[in-house]
C-alpha cells in the first residue's frame, strides 16, 4: 500500500496508477472552476465530469468531501440535515 503524502503530484498519482495496474487516461488542461468552464473546453468524456464539493459543519469539526456528477445540483440545507 503507498503511503499517503499531505501533497501529490500529477506524476505522483499516475506512477501510482501504473504501479497497481489501474487503466487510466490522462487529459491536462487549463484550470477550470465550474462546470461552465469545463464545458467551454475541448476534452473527452464529458459524460463522465464530477464537481467536488469540500464542506464543513458549523462547529469547523466535521469536514466531508461530496463527490457528484457535474450536471447534477444540489441541496445543501437537505445534505446537511441528512449527515
């Protein structure tokens, strides 16, 4: 098992990839902070885009991390009396 590091390089995770034999494709591209942004771009898949949403309770001592298809919206007052 790798031993995780507090930062990652592109490098770092593709060795990584390729040491565990998981199938990947790698696509660089230029920085992109909404979803608007991802669809003005020329990439593959975008079927396949997730956003990512860091969050955190009131008190700052719960943190999660949401992960959801690009296209699909969400409730956060709904989410936050679910967890």
């Amino acid at each position: 098992m790798a031993v995780l590091r507090e930062f990652f390089s592109a490098q770092d995770i593709i060795d990584f990839l390729n040491e565990q034999n998981i199938p990947f494709e790698f696509y660089q591209h230029a920085p992109a902070y909404s979803i608007d942004d991802l669809e003005a771009l020329a990439i593959p898949h975008k079927e396949d885009i997730v956003k990512n949403l860091f969050l955190r309770d009131d008190k700052k001592r719960n943190y999660y991390l949401v992960t959801l298809p690009g296209h699909k919206k969400i409730d956060l007052k709904e989410l936050s009396e679910k967890i």
